[in-house]
C-alpha cells in the first residue's frame, strides 16, 4: 500500500477506470497505448499510486494525440497545480477532476474557445465563489483564456 492511498488518488482512480472502461479497454491495452505497465495503471485505479508529471502527459497524448506538445505539459501541470492545492485544502476536490480536463480538451477540440471549455469542464465545478476564482487563477495561469483549437491543437 502506498503512502497516498487518499481520496485524492482513490477518485482519480476511479475516473481513470471509468474512462478505461468506456472506451472497453482491458488495463493491459491502455499500459501499451499509455506506456506504463499494467500493474502501474491497477496501482493509479486502486488509488495507490498518485499521478506524477510523466504519467499525466503520456495520458494526454494518448488522448489527444494532435494536442501540441507545449499544452500536453501545461495540462498535465494544471492537474498537478490543482492536486496540490486540494492536498494544501486550499481547494476542494471537485475541480479535480480528470474527466471534467479531458471533456475540456475535447470540447477546444470541437472548437469551443478555451474559456468557455475550461469554466464547463474545470473551474464552475467549484460551487464557492472564492474557491471557484482560485481554481480558475491556476487554470489562467497555465492555459490562455481566449486560445482557440487552432492554437493548442496542431492538426
């Protein structure tokens, strides 16, 4: 058992899983697309294993594999920005949340702007006003408010 094993990493599990599965993945099928070992893909659904940086991006690229590689890492720091802001409890866990940052991605995807996106999938996910401006300070502070899909996407 890991020393995280927290709720944090208990529902970024669970989310994890839940996007394996919809997609019918077997653990085996997302290490190999992912790059990480089955076991190490049980480990983050079990919550004993928190995400790092390396992980978040090889998860990113899986997914949106035409996301230009400056906005792989800045999404993948933004997760990490708000996991340590919900172990700091500067934040609840609400705005945490790996789907809520992949339906983001998909919407500038489809061409929704980046703001619009992020608010739906990210930041009104914080019901407190005061908590809802510190999740979107750090969502503005990594990703621009105004960028389009042709900005963050190269195809």
């Amino acid at each position: 058992m890991s020393i995280y094993n927290t709720p944090l990493e208990e529902r970024f599990g669970e989310k994890l899983e839940e996007l394996r599965e919809g997609k019918n993945m077997t653990r085996e099928q997302l290490a190999e697309q992912v790059g990480l070992t089955a076991r190490h893909i049980a480990a983050l659904e079990r919550g004993e294993r928190r995400p790092t940086l390396n992980t978040m991006e090889k998860l990113l690229r899986t997914q949106f594999p035409d996301l230009a590689s400056k906005y792989v890492r800045q999404f993948a720091l933004l997760f990490l920005d708000l996991q340590k802001k919900c172990d700091s409890a500067e934040i609840s866990t609400k705005a945490l949340d790996l789907r809520g940052l992949l339906a983001a991605l998909h919407l500038i995807e489809k061409g929704i702007p980046s703001g619009q996106a992020l608010a739906l999938g990210i930041i009104n996910k914080a019901f407190e006003p005061f908590e809802r401006q510190l999740v979107a300070d750090a969502v503005w502070s990594r990703i621009p408010q105004d960028a389009t899909r042709a900005q963050l996407f190269t195809a």
